[in-house]
C-alpha cells in the first residue's frame, strides 16, 4: 500500500484554538500542546476506559488532522 507521506507544521494560537475544538467534539477534555516531541500537535488523552489517545496535527497537505498510532489502534478491545 502505498500512501503519501505529510509535511507536519507547527500550530498558530489559532489552530490550536480549532484543535480544541475539534478534541473536544471527539470527546476529549484533556489535551496537551507540545511542538517538542516526535509528533507537534494537541494531544488528547482518555476520559474514560474505551477512549484511545491521540493527537490533532496540522500538515501542509490535509490541515487539521486526528491521528492514532499502530500500537493505539490495536489496543482496542474487540
């Protein structure tokens, strides 16, 4: 499979403002900014036992975008 790969940038106060909004539309009330860290974005943290982390990032290509990570995806129960 072949995928494009994405140019991550960092967020001005205002698209953080949007990635709140958007975490808290997925139903995350714990989020964290970091521009310091392997991935630069607001990362949501669980509320609840079923909720998996992730992480709102801005790329040049697709803007505002929700991402999880393998080992996230596959620690949901089935």
């Amino acid at each position: 499979m072949n995928t494009q790969p994405l140019t991550q940038l960092e967020m001005s106060d205002e698209d953080i403002e949007r990635a709140e909004q958007i975490a808290r539309r997925l139903g995350y009330t714990q989020t964290a900014y970091t521009s310091t860290s392997a991935l630069w974005g607001l990362f949501c943290l669980p509320d609840r036992p079923l909720q998996r982390k992730g992480c709102v990032i801005k790329t040049r290509e697709l803007g505002l975008l929700f991402v999880q990570d393998e080992e996230d995806l596959l620690m949901v129960p089935r």
